[in-house]
C-alpha cells in the first residue's frame, strides 16, 4: 500500500464517519492517531515536520585517532571533514550506508571523519544543497568539531559549491572531487595519470573562480587601433582555454595509448586466447582473485580504489587452455559520467572480453546494490552481450543467509573466498566450461616435424585424443578455422 493510496482511503473513511462540521477536526487528529493497519508499513520513527527535515547525526562514522602509536604512524596533520548527505528516496539505512561508504572514502583520501548529519528533502537545494538554515546548523557542527573541510555525498553545482562555501566558512567538496583525488593518489601508470587528469579538468572547467575586479584583461590589439579597443579575453576566460587546450591534447595522448593496447589485443584475437574481465564493485576482492587465480602479486590493500592501472595476467584452466585474466578498475555508486568518459578505453577490456567475473562482496549489508552499480556502468560501456558468471568474494565472512539469497537470485553464481582458497577450484572448473570452444573438429596425423601445429593444438584449441604412430602424431582436436585450415593437408584421406 503506497502512502498516497493510504492517504486518500483515510480521508474518505473520515469522510463517512464524521458529520460535514466535525469533519475538519478529525481531517486535524488524523496526524496523531495512529493504526497498525495504516501505520505499520510507514518507514522509520514518525516525526514531526520539523523533526523529519532536521539534521540527524550518523553514528559510528569518527575515524578520529586514539591510539598514541597508530597517530605517531600518521606522521601528516590529516584534513579534519564533516559529511552530509541529502536523502531523498529510499530507507534510513540506505542513506546512512551511502553515507558510510563516503566516510570509508574519505578515510581512502587521506581525511579523518569527525562528524555526519543526513537530511530528508524531496530533492537538494538549488542554492546551498541542504538549505539555508540547515546550512547555518552545518556551520555549528562545523566550529564545534573544529572541521576545515566539508564533503557533499553529492554533485554539487559551481553555484551550490560557492554558496555553502560562504555560509560554512571552510572548503567544501564533493563526492566527485573526492573520487577524483583518490584517483590522482592511486594512479601509477602513464595512462592511469592521464585519464585522471583529464576527468579532473573536465571537472575543474565549470567549477573555476575569478577574483571579481581584480581580474587582468587583455587588449584586444597589441598598440590599439580600429575594431581593437575591448574588454578583450579575461583571466578566467584565458584559463578556461588553456585548460581546454590541455584537454584536447590529453585525449590525443589517450588515443594514441589506446592504439598500442589495441595492437596487443589483436594478437591475442590472431592467436584465439579467450580472454575474461574482472569486474566489481571497489574493494570487493577483485584483485586478490587475480593474485588466487593467477599468481599476479597485484597490490592488496582493504582500501576504495587501491588498485586502479589495469593488470592483464596469463592463466591456465585445469584442461591446459590458456587465456588473459584482466583485473579492471573498480566501480561504485554514482561513478560521475564524466570519469567513466575518461577511463572508457581503461574499460574496454571489459567489453573485448569473452567473459567477465562479476566479483561482489559477499559480507557486504546489501551486495544487491553493488551488482546495481556495476552493470550500469557495464551497460554504459556496451559490455551487456559477454556472458557474465557473478563471484561472490569472501565467502568466509559472509552471513549464510545472504549468500544463499544471492546464490538463489543469480543465475550463473559461485561463493568463493579469495584468502582462504574456499571455492577457486570450483571456479576454474566452471571457467573452463564458459569459456568459447574452437568451433571445426579435424582428426590429422601431424608429421613430427610439424610439432608446432601441436603445441598449437594444445594452446589454443581443445585436444580430444592424441596418439603418436611411426609416422606421426594422429591428432582428434577441436581448432579454430584458422588452425584448421592448416592441418587439413595431414588429414587422412577418406576411406572407400
């Protein structure tokens, strides 16, 4: 039962039990009365209006030191932050795990978490995102935990940005600038750096500020002259060029990145290594299945983004194929639009993929809304075609009963644990399953001089018997056409 649906079946019941003059009184007492019928579905404690629009502080989220040895650890003064977040749909706890994974992203960046308040809105303030007066109770939270930065769990507007920044009195950023930073912090390869500088320009471009009229003018024309006398270009507007400037060249520098990676994937096609992604939400596992998988020794740290340069490893399934494990970067709610722009050559490995590992945290509160969150963006980079087998990682810390409602919903589904091994036998199993066979089936007898069409036989397609004669080796194997054609001249002729 919606609670309009239950709104207007109140007022009609209102309507018959009372005469037309008591009619207002009762429309009055309908907000203190209370039945478990109407009530009972309603979300949460019910306030009243002030109550329900006020600033509610979220528990548990300070990651303020204690410990004399872990602050003599973090030699650096870390930023102080508030969080706040506007919760416009859906329960408490969904906005106060949105709210918990800001915390665990800030604490990524290198901030110490002292305080976070949500609000309910239908939709954030045009001007402040929270508004006005609950903008100047921010402010008290703000003197009173001694905070210099504030973080929006949110996409702020330039002029929402400028406007809290007014009435706090300290920085304010958010969630996009926060996971830009991360990113500029975890970025270690060429190409990691320069699509994050990109994005941060794409971000930076709307968002720059001037000095009012302190601001420099150029002449239109260098000693005057006719048609030359202007306002001419301003600081700002200078800055804006330049940073577009800087932009276009990032994007040539990124495509011509993208044509080496494309060269190494053709060759993998030429030679018909299957190839699987490893996709996920931040911090779910992903590259501790690389390192169980493959031996990689990819960086493992319990941190968002801890790893974002993508790693393309060799592997072999328990049959002897082989074939490319590529760990990608990893996602999470409201990636901005304009980072995954930036990182679209990064993720088309995903989408050159012949099959992707799904990885989701399996002791995560609601591992649904990871899923959520990564197959947008799969669909954002045309990648809903590969097949996809869906790896609930840590397994061993994991409520039972969330993984059998996750192994119930998913069609293509395993529980693994990537630390303790639980399930990667079972998973390389079904790998070999999934992954694309060679599609002709020839039977040869190979001379021993052609080795090489055997060791072929065995890397790149799926042997099926294999017999060495005085004349050669009689190979029954399913290849590629490619291969195929190859061997057809050591084919037996057909008997008559």
């Amino acid at each position: 039962m919606t609670s309009s649906s239950s709104s207007s079946q109140d007022t009609k019941r209102v309507a018959h039990a009372y005469p037309e003059g008591l009619r207002a009184d009762a429309l009055m007492e309908e907000d203190v009365a209370w039945s478990h019928e109407i009530d009972g579905e309603r979300d949460g404690d019910q306030f009243d209006r002030s109550e329900r629009a006020a600033l509610r502080r979220v528990a548990g989220l300070s990651t303020e030191l204690e410990d004399v040895t872990e602050v003599e650890y973090r030699q650096l003064r870390l930023e102080r932050v508030v969080l706040v977040g506007v919760w416009t749909s859906g329960t408490v706890q969904d906005a106060e795990n949105s709210l918990a994974e800001l915390a665990a992203l800030a604490e990524t960046a290198g901030a110490m978490v002292l305080d976070g308040v949500i609000q309910r809105r239908d939709k954030p303030d045009a001007a402040t995102y929270i508004g006005s007066g609950k903008a100047l109770e921010l402010r008290d939270i703000v003197i009173e935990t001694g905070a210099d930065t504030v973080i929006c769990d949110g996409e702020l507007s330039p002029g929402q940005l400028i406007h809290l920044e007014d009435v706090v009195k300290v920085k304010v950023i958010d969630r996009t600038a926060l996971i830009l930073d991360i990113f500029a912090q975890h970025a270690k390869s060429r190409e990691g750096k320069a699509q994050v500088a990109l994005a941060q320009m794409q971000y930076m471009l709307p968002r720059l500020r001037g000095w009012g009229q302190s601001l420099s003018r150029q002449m239109g024309g260098g000693s005057g002259g006719l048609a030359t006398r202007g306002p001419g270009e301003t600081k700002i507007e200078t800055d804006r060029r330049r940073i577009r400037e800087k932009m276009a060249k990032m994007r040539r520098e990124i495509a011509d990145m993208k044509t080496g990676r494309e060269i190494k994937r053709q060759e993998r096609r030429r030679h018909k290594v299957p190839s699987v992604a490893i996709a996920g939400y931040t911090n779910a596992g992903k590259s501790s299945l690389l390192n169980r998988l493959t031996g990689a020794g990819v960086l493992v740290e319990n941190a968002l983004f801890a790893t974002l340069d993508p790693t393309v490893r060799r592997a072999e399934t328990p049959s002897g194929r082989l074939y490319t494990l590529a760990d990608t970067v990893g996602f999470v709610r409201h990636l901005p639009h304009h980072l995954v722009e930036a990182f679209r050559s990064t993720m088309e490995e995903v989408g050159d993929s012949d099959l992707i590992l799904h990885v989701v945290d399996g002791s995560h509160p609601v591992p649904e809304e990871q899923l959520a969150a990564v197959r947008e963006v799969i669909r954002d980079v045309g990648a809903t075609d590969v097949p996809e087998i869906v790896v609930i990682n840590k397994a061993d810390a994991a409520d039972p009963l969330v993984l059998q409602r996750l192994l119930r919903t998913e069609k293509r589904a395993i529980a693994v644990s990537a630390r303790t091994g639980r399930g990667i036998q079972e998973l390389l199993a079904l790998l070999d399953n999934e992954l694309p066979r060679p599609s002709v089936e020839i039977e040869a007898l190979v001379p021993y001089t052609q080795g090489r069409l055997v060791a072929r036989a065995h890397s790149e397609g799926d042997v099926i018997s294999e017999e060495h004669t005085p004349e050669g080796t009689l190979l029954k194997a399913r290849v590629h056409e490619e291969l195929a054609a190859e061997l057809a001249p050591y084919a037996p002729a057909p008997a008559f």
